[in-house]
C-alpha cells in the first residue's frame, strides 16, 4: 500500500521527463496526482480502520500522524497539479517558459511531491534523507528563469538549507547513537515507535545536544526564526503554484 | 598548534588506558589528527588546488577509517560503504571540483573575509571546543570520544571555511568537509548506519554536489563571476 503510493509519484514524474507533447504531459501530470490522492486517501481510511500499517521490512510504515500529513501533501499536490497546467499553460503562451523547462518542471513536482510523501512514512534517518531531496529537488525549480534574483535565491536556498540539514544529520547521528547504546546494533533503533518505547533510557546530555542539532537543523528548513533568510527570496523567485506546496508540509 | 594539543591529549588518554591494542590505537589516531591536519591545509592554503587536493586527501583518510571499521568489526556492508566513500568522496567530487575550476577559467588565488593567520586560530579554537564537547556528551573513554571530537571539529571548521570565504567554490567545498565531519562520527560512533540508509545519504551528497556544481555554472554566467559579494540582488 505504502509502496504503491510512493511509486506513483516517480513513475508520474519519469513519463513527465520522457513525454514530448505538452498535451499529454499535463494528462500524465493530472493522472499521477490523481490517483497519489486516491491511493493516499486509501491509506488514511486504512490507517483510521487498523492503526498502524507497516511494510517492506519495518523501513515504511504509517501511524496516525504520518496519515495526516500524507493526507495534507497529496491533497495539496493534487490542487496545486491542477493549477500548474493553467498557469504554465500560460507561460508558455507568452514565450517565458519552453518545452523543455516544461518537462523539467513537471517531473521535479512529482519527484517533490515523492519526497515529501516520503518523509511522513519512515524512520528517522530516513527522514533526513528524504528532507534533504525536498531541497536538491526544489532548487533547480527555482532556476528555470535564469534572471539574476532566481539565481541567486536558488544559491542562498540551496547553501542555507544544506548546511541546516547537515546539522539535522549530527543530531540524529547522536540520537541514533543513544538509541544503539540502548537497543544494541538492529535495524530497531531508527524507528519511531521502538525508540519512543525506550525512550526514556537514553542519555540525557547526548539527547540534550542532540536536540539543539536537530532543532536548528530542521528548524532552518522550516524557517524558524533566525535561520529564516532563505524563505521569503525562494518563495517569491519559485515558479507560483509551487510555493503553495511549499508551507504544506512545513 | 592546535594539532599538537590534540595529539598532547591523545597521549595523556592513551597513558590512562591500557587496554585497547596500543599499535591499532596509534594507528587510528594517526589516521585522526592527519584528517585535523587537511582540514587546516584546507584552512590554511591560499590556492584553490591546494584546498581541493586536501580534501580529497581527507576523503582518502575516511575511507580508510571506514575500512579499518569494517576489518575490525568483520562487517560487510561497511566494506562497501568505504569503497563508496572512496568512490563518490575522494573520485568523483574532486574530479567535479577540477572539471569546474578549468572549465570556468577561475582565478587560482582564493579570496578571503578572514585572514589565513586569524583563520588559522579561529579553526584552533574550534578544535579545543569540540574537543571538550565531546568529552562532555561521551562518557566512554575509547577511541569513539576522540573521533567525536574530530568529527565536530570538522563541522564546525566546515562551516567557518563557508562563512569566511568569498568563491561560491569553496562554500561547496566547506558543505562537503561538513558532511565528511558527520561521516567520520556516524561511522566511528555506532559503526555505520543500516545499508540502505548509508546509500540513500551518498545519494544525495553526490547530487547535492552535482546541482551545486551546475548552480555555479549557473552564477557565473549570469553574474560573470562565483564571488558570493556579488549577490546581492535581493538585499533590500
């Protein structure tokens, strides 16, 4: 189920790259977030029925929260998809945007969207890479007109959150670590639901440190307050449906 | 300087604990302090080369951490986890980084905010702060808390490099000792992370690394230079 639901995304988005008449990458571009919608409206009645749902080897898995936020991405994804063909269509009436940038754009809103589907069903490291693709994902969105600002703001997004994120990477490093002391070398101690269960048995300082790495490293992609700089230029130089999606999942 | 009190603590450790193998410890914090030392050449270095050959020297050295992980722990997965190391860390980005550098003709000499000599002191200072940090967080006396201490060495001086220099180059080249850092402490601390994870995160370094490099490219043709003073559209 989960997997389905990641695949539809990347399958949407290759035949995005590959297709060559407008017409039909926008079909395809409905199509795929349609049914993501329907898959993941699927998954959200089936996580309402049964609790959790885990697959593939405990690495995905889906509790009530990660139904909320798969249910706010595809929902918002699907609005925004249905957009996108309008205001593309005009841009490229007026001779801003050519096939090629069409393409390019079509497939990395799919690939975004996989990635922040990806981000509400799996484990903490997991996360972390699926976090980090929303931002190498969204900054060659932000160059598909070459003026001086986009470049510049794509530049600024792309540094600013790569160096927040890798800060998010120590610190789940060191919450990995404290959970590895706790629960020994296994595939359990990246996942939510077993670290929550011992949770209380980590090391205070590690975690302690640990915390503020993660704070500011998630926190600059989420435009806490000092680490904010980047949000306003990227949101104004994006192409425009994109930026709905943006605060979406954030 | 900063070196040298590092490797003063080394040998204090090492006279307060006798029971780790004395030549594999030696050898690992050999391997330790020569990683610190590449950073500084990093730090310390005027030409652009000079920076990228340090790196993928310290690239070289994590792979042969990972490698010594793996033989001791007689895991395979780490294997492969050093030979991509030393594929994607110490082939293939550096590579990119020369292929940049010649084929945007960019000057060789580096242009700095921050002096070499007070950049030198400042990556010092660093170095004593994590080094107590690490002493603070980790309990266990072993080799873990001093790759610790490098690994959060390297973040920050990663970090320093990408503040006080000029070339958007090098600001890549600071992610990169950055993520390195974290490479050296996720595998000396709890022996590499699960497989999959491992690669979903060298993923994403090299394209991390790839869209930076085109981004560049992007900079200079539409600044006509990779100085980031330059950029400076959206300040307002």
């Amino acid at each position: 189920m989960i997997e389905y639901l990641l695949l539809v995304p990347v399958f949407t988005s290759l035949l995005c790259f590959t297709l060559k008449k407008q017409k039909q990458i926008e079909i395809i571009n409905l199509t795929g977030s349609a049914i993501t919608l329907l898959l993941g409206l699927g998954l959200v009645v089936r996580v309402f029925r049964e609790g959790t749902v885990v697959t593939w080897k405990d690495m995905l898995f889906a509790d009530a929260f990660s139904a909320y936020l798969v249910l706010i991405v595809s929902l918002v994804g699907f609005t925004a998809s249905m957009y996108s063909i309008g205001y593309m269509g005009y841009e490229i009436r007026h001779g801003s945007m050519d096939l090629k940038r069409l393409r390019l754009y079509y497939g990395l809103f799919h690939l975004f969207m996989f990635s922040m589907l990806l981000v509400g069903v799996t484990n903490i490291l997991g996360l972390w890479i699926a976090i980090e693709m929303t931002t190498l994902v969204s900054a060659p969105l932000m160059i598909l007109s070459s003026k001086k600002s986009s470049v510049e703001a794509a530049w600024k997004y792309l540094i600013i959150c790569t160096v927040g994120i890798t800060f998010a990477l120590f610190g789940t490093i060191l919450t990995y670590y404290a959970a590895v002391q706790v629960l020994g070398e296994h595939q359990e101690a990246i996942n939510w639901a077993h670290l929550l269960a011992v949770a209380d048995r980590f090391d205070p300082m590690l975690m302690k440190i640990a915390f503020i790495f993660i704070l500011i490293g998630y926190g600059t992609k989420v435009g806490l307050a000092p680490m904010h700089t980047w949000l306003p230029d990227a949101h104004s130089e994006a192409p425009s449906p994109y930026p709905h999606y943006f605060p979406a999942y954030y | 300087m900063a070196v040298s009190i590092y490797s003063i603590g080394y040998v204090k450790e090492y006279f307060g604990k006798k029971d780790i193998g004395y030549l594999g410890l030696l050898f690992n914090l050999f391997i330790l302090s020569m990683i610190l030392v590449s950073t500084f050449m990093v730090l310390g270095s005027r030409r652009l080369y000079t920076c990228v050959r340090a790196f993928q020297f310290q690239s070289l050295l994590i792979a042969c951490v990972a490698g010594i992980v793996a033989y001791s722990t007689g895991r395979s997965d780490i294997y492969i986890v050093a030979l991509l190391t030393l594929i994607v860390k110490a082939v293939i980005i550096p590579y990119l980084f020369f292929y940049i550098i010649s084929e945007l003709k960019i000057k060789r000499e580096i242009e700095l905010f921050v002096n070499i000599s007070p950049s030198l002191l400042i990556g010092g200072m660093l170095v004593v702060i994590s080094y107590y940090l690490a002493r603070s967080i980790n309990h266990d006396t072993g080799l873990s808390s001093y790759a610790l201490s490098a690994s959060m060495s390297l973040l920050l001086i990663g970090l320093f490099i990408m503040i006080s220099r000029k070339k958007a180059i090098l600001q890549m080249l600071g992610i990169l000792i950055m993520e390195n850092g974290l490479f050296l402490g996720a595998i000396s601390l709890t022996y590499g992370m699960p497989l999959l994870i491992e690669l979903g995160i060298f993923f994403d370094i090299l394209v991390g690394a790839l869209i930076m490099g085109v981004l560049i490219f992007r900079i200079n043709r539409t600044f006509e230079t990779i100085d980031t003073d330059r950029l400076t559209t959206l300040m307002e």
